[in-house]
C-alpha cells in the first residue's frame, strides 16, 4: 500500500455519518485532512474532535451545490 503520510484528503460531509469517518481514518494514516460541511457547529465539532487526537485538519464549511463555495473549498485545500 502507498504511503499517504503527509500527503493531503478533502472529504466533503465531514461533519458527520461516512464522511466523518473517512476523515477520521485518513487523519490516523497521517494524512493532512481538509474537512468540509455546510453544517458549520457540527463541522467544528468534527474537526475538533481530530485535532485534540493530534491530527492535522482544517475545517472549511462548504456547500457543495454552489460553486462559488466549492472553488472557496478548492482555494483553502491548495494553501
């Protein structure tokens, strides 16, 4: 398998359910996680949640069926 450490995810629905999940599991591979929701409290409860756990995260509320708010999301995972 490939090693993912350092490497960089954006997973949309982070706030909760799959996509909670799957940031979860790609933080713990060591991976630089982007979590994004257009919940915003359950978001930052999310993120925070990995971040006290050590984790490399950064929370951006988007919402996906707007594209102005999706190129925002692409912005912040580039820097």
């Amino acid at each position: 398998m490939q090693d993912l450490a350092g490497r960089v995810a954006v997973v949309t629905g982070a706030a909760s359910g799959i996509g909670r999940a799957l940031a979860g599991h790609l933080a713990e591979l060591e991976m630089r996680v982007v979590m994004a929701d257009v919940e915003a409290p359950a978001l930052a409860e999310a993120a925070r949640e990995r971040t006290d756990a050590g984790h490399e995260v950064v929370a951006v509320q988007t919402d996906v069926s707007n594209a102005d708010s999706v190129a925002a999301l692409a912005e912040r995972s580039y820097e």
